[in-house]
C-alpha cells in the first residue's frame, strides 16, 4: 500500500512530522491555537489548562508554555473543558437507515471523530460491491470510518437464504486497505468453538489485525474456547454476569446501547478506573430519530455520568481511549501531542453538552455538511438498483392453518434485547390462551419465490394492522407481523412496490411507509427528513397497539439465527440455543 495512502488516514508524511516538531520546539507558526481551555486527563483524571497547539492534522503542543505561541488563528474556547474525539467501537452504519454520508453529517457535529463499521448487512444483500461502496465513502469522509471486513455472509450458513457472497478470497484482498482495521464480528461461533477449518481460516487472515467477536450468553468452556481462538471483543453481552465474564477471560467488553438492544444499564457497573481500558462504548444500531431526540455515543456518556456516577475521565475515557488503543489507534484517543487533533470542545462536561467539534485539525461546520451532502452522496455513487426480486404476495400466501388443541411454538419479544424467549401454546378452535399472540412471516426477496416462512409471535404488542420490513437481520429478507393476512399482503406489497423499506398497514390499507432505495436498506434523505418519517411510522405502529421503543429495529433482529433462543428465517423456525431447525407444532 502506498506509504502517502496510508498517512492520509492514520500516519503523518516526513515533511508533515518536521512541521509539527517545529511548532513543538516554538519555531514555526502553528495552524490553530485553542485557548482558554481546560483539558480533561484522561489517565490521571481532574483537568489541567490549555492551550492546545494545532500543526496541520496534529497536536503539536498543550499547556501553559504555549499561551504566547504565534498561530494563523487563534480559537477562544469560553472555558469549555477539551476531551478527545468520541469513538463508537462497533456498529452498522446501514441500521440506521442513512448512508454513510448522511450518517456522517448526523453524528460529527455531535463529537463523534470516529467510527468502527461492519457493513455485513449491506454485503449480505450485494456482496463486495456494497462493501466496496462503503470503503468509497470512509475515504472521502471527513470523520474517521474504519471498516472491519465481514466475517459472516450469512450470519449462518445454511440458516437462511442472502443476496450474496463474500468468500475468503474476496475478504482478503481488503485486509491491506488502511481503513481496514480487523474483521468483522464472528457470528457463526459454535463454528470457531468446533474449530471448523473454513471459520479458522478467516481468523488466520486477519490475525494481524482486531478480530471482533459476537457470543450472547456464550459461557464456561465454550467461552473459553471462543476466546482461545484469537476473539477479541464483544458486544452481545446483555447481563452483569456474561459481561464480568468475558472481562476475567481476558475479552474487551464493548458495552452496547442501540435503539432496539439496550443493555448499558446492565453493564455500567463493571466500568472502573481499573477494568475501563478493557471496556468500550458502541451503539451496534441507532437510528436517526435516536439520534436526533437522544444522541449519539454523547448520550452513554451523558448517563455514565448521570445515571450510573462513572467519574468524567473514566466515562470520557471508555469514549476515546480505550477503543483507540484496542484498535491500535495509537494516533487517536488523547489530547497530547503527536496524537491527531481529533477534540470535543464542551461547555459542560457533565451533560455532554457539545460546542464545537475539530477533526483531523479543523473544525466541524455541521452546516456546510448537510448543505453538501447530496453531491457528496452522489461523488459516492451509491448502488441504488432495485434489490427485491419478490413477486406480489396474496393473502392466502400468508395464512397460517392451525389445528385445534394442538400446541405450538411461539417466539417471544423481549423489549429492548436481541435476544428472544421459546414459548409454547395451545389453539383451541379460533383463539389461543394469550390474546397477544400474532403471525410472522419471513419472504425471501432474491428471486427464489420460495414460500413464505410462517410463525407466530408474542409480545409485540399489536392488537390490529401489520408491519413489514426489507431490514431484517442479516439476509434481509422481507419479514412482516400482523394480526391477519389482508393487512399482512397489503404491508408487504407496498415495501416490494418500493423497492424495500418500512410500512404499516391497517384495515386493508397503508397508513405509513418508509422507501429504503439503497439494498433495502438505507435512504438517500436527510436526517432530519427520515426523523419525521420514523415519527409518522411509530404513530401509526402505536395505533396499532405497538408501544415498543422501536419496533422495526426490534422486528429486524426476529430473523437473525445466531442470536437465542427462537428464530424465524426464510428457510423456518430456527432453535438458536441448538442451532438447528424446528417444527411449528410441538410434536413435529
């Protein structure tokens, strides 16, 4: 790789180096100077003061001996407290429905310098073409978007049906792009606990680099061997336990809060000055009505603070620091010098409240972002064909035949987790015991025209109407839940008209959709735009009797086999404590 290639996203040129050493030594005049500033110490913790000396994209200098230092501008910074920029150690930018540029103009302005993607959701419906789309856009990006090469296309061999492949002799001839920094989580870990000899040989790949993991309540020996394997990290931890865990064995705990999969509650107590450099932040899903009404990685850092008293420095640090060095950012994650001038500036640093935002030495104008943002979009040329090859639907297509006094099996919501609980009931002549129980189904949407995948769910909440979704984790199958197969036909219908996206239907009829344009996926609209849109589709999801914070981003994890306990995939009912396929009916 080009060494000049290499320094415009994690290096510095000779010449660059010489510049900087020249503003250190008080020789030459800086670019920026920050002044009356307080920095936050990220190690020792409390503050010490300013300036900050800026050459280019890097830190030359900090403290009092440059107060007097000469700079093309000098920026007064009112007292705001300097923390590094935020990092978010693992997420897919396609969850959120935006593009990466869109995604870029939501979250810079909002501290957040840097980014650590999987684009598997994309690849699993396009392959190395929406991967090779996502490397475009980290190039020309102003924020720092690292890309981890996905591991699993599917998640599950043999679980579902996908739109693409992304083999090992694809995925290798990544590995040496600057951008990239590992591979993507490792989905298919009854595989790496087997040893299958296809699985190690993606690790062997990527040794040299982050391998992340995923294992929800992977536990005892089976972790053991996880671990043994080379897995690095994971995200999936949902309880206390697991977390503290996977920390004694030696893994970094990335400590997840998305829309739908909550789980800093459960995990902030295990932050501490000690085990902080082994704990990360990630957001893994969080769409722009989150970001928008909440925040970005500023809001775990707001409720560290806040909710669970995590001090500053140590709740800043797992922000920054931490996922820099488990990354080998060693240019990212500190105010000092040599390190790239990647800083927050806050007014206050208990609520997060951000002022202004520099990346790689230069201020963050969120304004000229947004206003450039189409043109930006499209120097990207997105892949914008049609991805769903599914045939209209009728309502028969979607009527489940039930059998009075049998029993079956039901998969259970849990509200804000992954993960999902096996149930068991009984159909007695028109009804079942629960009055909440609806259908599922699952449609393949690649060209096959199998049949539709049918079950039932409980938990959700809808009382009438239908939601489906192109976004359903990870083939990205059309997925629907209804409370009758009319609505359930007409919901799915219009998301095909569209080309893939959200919709709710009521009494026969679409009350809301959303176009995905981009693989089924994403929007080529703005932030704020899809932010009105989602509101409009919560509205008429809680007509509907869903009050779930987020009910699509929940929906789309139903169809994800390598998360517990039951799934339904294209292909069926899959047990996702067993790993394997099971019947409907009990008795099957």
């Amino acid at each position: 790789m080009n060494a000049n290639l290499i320094s415009n996203y994690h290096g510095i040129t000779r010449n660059a180096l010489q510049e900087v050493l020249a503003v250190a030594r008080g020789e030459l005049v800086a670019d920026y100077i920050i002044d009356n500033v307080a920095i936050l110490d990220l190690i020792n913790g409390g503050t010490f003061p300013g300036p900050i000396v800026i050459k280019g994209k890097t830190i030359a200098g900090i403290g009092p001996e440059y107060c007097d230092a000469p700079a093309l501008r000098r920026i007064d910074a009112q007292n705001a407290v300097a923390v590094p920029g935020f990092i978010d150690a693992h997420l897919h930018i396609e969850s959120s429905m935006m593009t990466p540029v869109t995604f870029e103009s939501a979250t810079l302005p909002r501290g957040l310098t840097t980014l650590v993607c999987d684009p598997h959701e994309i690849v699993n419906v396009m392959g190395e073409a929406g991967f090779e789309w996502f490397v475009r856009c980290a190039e020309k990006s102003q924020q720092n978007q690292y890309i981890q090469v996905s591991s699993c296309v599917p998640a599950l061999a043999g679980s579902d049906i996908n739109g693409a492949e992304f083999p090992l002799s694809a995925m290798e001839k990544w590995r040496a792009h600057p951008l990239v920094t590992g591979l993507g989580e490792m989905m298919d870990y009854p595989g790496v606990i087997k040893g299958d000899d296809a699985i190690l040989a993606k690790l062997d790949a990527f040794r040299h680099l982050t391998l992340d993991g995923h294992c929800p309540g992977v536990s005892g020996k089976a972790l053991n061997a996880y671990i043994a394997a080379g897995i690095e990290n994971c995200h999936e931890s949902h309880t206390l336990a697991e977390g503290r865990e996977k920390l004694a064995a030696g893994m970094a705990l990335m400590i997840r809060e998305g829309s739908a999969a909550r789980n800093l509650n459960a995990l902030a107590p295990l932050i501490s000055e000690f085990s902080s450099p082994q704990c990360m932040l990630c957001t893994d899903d969080r769409n722009p009505w989150e970001i928008a009404h909440e925040g970005h990685i500023d809001a775990l850092i707001r409720r560290l603070i806040n909710q669970h008293n995590v001090p500053l420095h140590v709740a800043y640090r797992v922000a920054s620091w931490s996922p820099a060095r488990h990354f080998g950012f060693k240019h990212l994650g500190l105010i000092a010098p040599g390190k790239q001038a990647d800083i927050v500036l806050l007014r206050d640093a208990h609520r997060v409240d951000v002022q202004s935002v520099f990346v790689k030495g230069k201020p963050v104008c969120g304004q000229l972002l947004q206003a450039n943002e189409a043109a930006r979009l499209n120097q990207s040329r997105p892949p914008l064909g049609n991805t769903v090859q599914r045939a209209m639907v009728a309502a028969e297509e979607l009527t489940l035949r039930l059998a009075s006094g049998a029993r079956y099996r039901a998969i259970e919501v849990i509200p804000n987790e992954l993960i999902t609980r096996a149930r068991e009931y009984q159909w007695s002549e028109n009804a079942f015991e629960r009055e909440d129980i609806c259908y599922i189904a699952v449609l393949e949407r690649y060209g096959h025209q199998t049949p539709a995948a049918l079950g039932l769910l409980m938990g959700f909440g809808l009382r009438d109407g239908a939601l489906a979704s192109t976004v359903s984790h990870d083939s990205h199958n059309l997925v629907v839940i209804g409370r009758n197969p009319v609505d359930m036909a007409c919901a799915v219908n219009q998301v095909i008209d569209d080309g893939g996206g959200l919709c709710v239907a009521q009494r026969g009829e679409v009350v809301s959709h959303l176009p995905l344009p981009i693989a089924g996926l994403m929007s080529t609209q703005t932030a704020d735009a899809l932010a009105q849109q989602i509101d409009s589709l919560k509205a008429a999801c809680r007509a509907c009797g869903v009050m779930l914070d987020e009910p699509f981003i929940q929906m789309g994890f139903l169809s994800l086999p390598v998360i517990p306990a039951l799934k339904l995939t294209s292909q069926g009912l899959f047990d996702g404590e067993r790993f394997c396929f099971t019947g409907l009916a009990v008795d099957e």
